[in-house]
C-alpha cells in the first residue's frame, strides 16, 4: 500500500486532464464547483477501478504471463508521465483555461465525463497495479481493490486541496516560475525512478490453484 501510495501522490501531482479542469473550474467558479466537480471525477476513478479489478482477476488466473507484459507496460507508462512532466514547452495546471458557470447537476456531470472520457485512467489502472499485487497471497480481487482504493483516497484528496487553494496558488506560482519548474522536474525524476525499479525487479506472478 505505501508503494501505491507513493506512486499515486507522483501522479495526481503531474498536471493531467482531470486536474488543468478541476483548477480552471475553481478558480472561474469558485471552490464549491471545484470540490462538486471532484466528486464526479472520483466516481469516475471508482467505474475504472471495478471494471479493471474484475478484469486483472481474470488475466492472473488464466494468462500468467500477462503479469511480465503488464508491468512493463506500466513502466512505459511511468516513463511517458515523467517524460511529459519535464519536457521543454511543457503546461502547469496552474495555468487555467477560461470556464462557463456552470449549475451543480451539470458541474458533477462534467467531472465524471472529464475522468470517464481520459483513456490515460484506464492504462493507470491496468498497467500499474499488477506492480502491487502479490497473487501468491490469493484474493487478487480483493488486493486490487484494496490498492485501487489508496489511489482514489490521494487522488481526490491531494485534488481536493488543489481544488480548494487553486486561486491563491495559481497567483503564488505565476510570479515563482522556477517553482512551476521544481515541481514538474521533482515529479518526473520520481516516476522515472519507480518505472526503473519495475524494470529491474524479476519477480514473477504466482496464480493460486
């Protein structure tokens, strides 16, 4: 759980879709529509986790190689995220697009569309968290669930507090750009190191009979 846990807080840290939209949002409409967008998103995150738990219980119990493929694919992934996060030209969040105001109904309604609609959150999921399973301890189901729901926790609480100071840090990092750098520059070198420990680690996926 704490390597989930560590991993998780590097991602929902690296500027995404659902992110750049939950600060624009607060900061055009202030933290109630920010924090009632954030409850869509994290529906959202919960419909991709059970689909990709039910499907990870499958693929360990009747193709256990799949294990070698999906933890490379989820190093890639690692690798692509850091990539983005310190490549030159790259965006902060912090940097908003200029929103419509929007009613409460249509506020959840886009954060759960925002989520639903990034194909990124189900590569997350299906890539990443096979690294954490151990299937030799059983309950695969089980365990994704439990780790999946580690990384819903941080998503949405880091997202929350985002949410909720996205005006006054939006003000404080556009005057400190070497802070906007310092972020994008520590969040990659972290996801690029866990995607090399991935690589590294032989381990192999045991299926119980």
């Amino acid at each position: 759980m704490l390597g989930i846990a560590l991993v998780s807080l590097g991602m929902v840290l690296t500027p995404g879709p659902n992110m750049i939209y939950l600060v624009s949002r607060s900061i055009t409409q202030g933290r109630r529509a920010g924090l009632i967008s954030l409850i869509g998103v994290a529906l959202g995150f919960t419909v991709y986790l059970t689909a990709t738990c039910l499907g990870l219980t499958a693929i360990f119990a009747y193709v256990p190689a799949a294990y070698t493929v999906l933890k490379l694919a989820g190093a890639a992934y690692l690798l692509w995220l850091a990539w983005n996060a310190v490549r030159p030209g790259g965006t902060s969040a912090f940097e908003p697009r200029e929103l419509e105001i929007e009613p409460p109904r249509k506020l959840f309604a886009m954060g759960l569309f925002t989520c639903l609609l990034n194909p990124k959150i189900a590569i997350l999921y299906l890539s990443l968290l096979p690294q954490f399973i151990d299937p030799a301890m059983g309950h695969v189901l089980l365990q994704s669930l439990a780790l999946g729901s580690v990384q819903i926790f941080i998503g949405t609480l880091v997202n929350a507090l985002i949410a909720v100071s996205a005006g006054a840090l939006a003000a404080f990092l556009a005057q400190r750009p070497l802070w906007l750098r310092i972020q994008r520059y520590f969040m990659g070198t972290v996801l690029a190191g866990i995607a090399v420990h991935l690589v590294a680690d032989r381990s192999k996926a045991l299926v119980p009979a």
